[in-house]
C-alpha cells in the first residue's frame, strides 16, 4: 500500500470502534501492550476523552474513511516537573504493518508535540523483540536509552521495555518559552 493514499487527522469519537479493533491483537496476542484483557469501546472512549481533554493530540491514519492505525501522545509520568516530556503510543492495524503508516503517525506527533512546546518525546516499546517498532522510532530520530529487562510477563515468558527518547524543538538546550500545561 503507498503511504500518499491516506490522511493523518485527529482522531474522533466516531473512529473509537476501529481503534478498539486494532488495539486489541496488541493485547490479545501482542506484545506492544502489556495489557491482559483487551479493553471494549466504552473504555476506550474514556481514555480517548482523557487524553484529548488534557490537550493532548491524537490522530488516526484514515483512507477512504478506513482507519488503518493511530498515534496519540500524553504524559510520560503526572509530576509537574515532567510537564514538557510526553510519551508517544502508536498501533497499526496489522494488515497495514511496514506500509509507511506508522512513520506518518509519529512524524504528526512529533510535530505537533513540537508545536504545543513540549521538549522530549519517551518511547516506550513493549518488547525487546519489537524490532519494527525500534527502527521506526530510530528512524524519526529517536536514540536507545536504556531496556528494563524482564519488567513483564505475558504469553508465558518475561518480557522487557525499551526506551528511546527524542528531542523536540530545542530540547534541553534552551528553556521553555511557555509552559505547555498552560497552552493546551
């Protein structure tokens, strides 16, 4: 599939059905996620509407009306000091896996993370052997900081995270013109 017949746009209620669907292989019978028990629409909504309440974006990739993946950013930890470092989450319908969604996805996020004033972008990928998820992320600019080995278990064996973080705009090497709290 080309990545120039889709669209990214920020995600609606309407979209929430689909995004339920592809998230739940993740969980089911992926890794990505360490979730258990794959969560129904209902409770996808209540997080969709969390996320996006906090300003946070949030965006499918859309062709013809078909969702084929989405991305949103929110907080990497709720302590104040973190308020300029968000983590990315990013899931593509399986069909659609290495098509160039997921890179147009992220590369929206980093955006308009970049845009609303945020300085750091953390990865955090389920699964040392997410090797798709790692080259993406290393493909946008992203660096390996670190793997938490073993942090969880599921499918029957132990399972680590790997982290990878990303500057945004300037980074640490200037300060904040405006707190992002502030501006969302």
């Amino acid at each position: 599939m080309p990545t120039a017949d889709f669209t990214v746009r920020p995600a609606r209620e309407g979209d929430l059905p689909a995004i339920t669907d592809i998230y739940r292989p993740a969980v089911v019978s992926g890794t990505a996620s360490f979730e258990l028990d794959p969560p129904d629409v209902a409770e996808m909504r209540r997080r969709w509407e969390a996320i996006t309440r906090a300003g946070y974006p949030y965006f499918v990739a859309d062709r013809a009306g078909e969702i084929l993946g989405y991305a949103y950013a929110s907080a990497y930890r709720t302590r104040p000091g973190y308020r300029f470092t968000v983590e990315d989450s990013i899931y593509v319908r399986q069909d659609t896996q290495g098509s160039g969604v997921g890179k147009r996805l992220l590369s929206a996020l980093v955006s308009q993370c970049t845009a609303q004033g945020f300085r750091q972008m953390i990865a955090v990928i389920g699964d040392s052997r997410s090797y798709g998820s790692i080259t993406l992320h290393r493909s946008l600019g992203f660096s390996f900081i670190g793997t938490i080995h073993a942090v969880g278990f599921k499918h029957g064996r132990w399972l680590d995270s790997v982290l990878m973080q990303r500057a945004l705009g300037p980074g640490e090497s200037a300060l904040p013109d405006s707190d992002p709290q502030m501006t969302r």
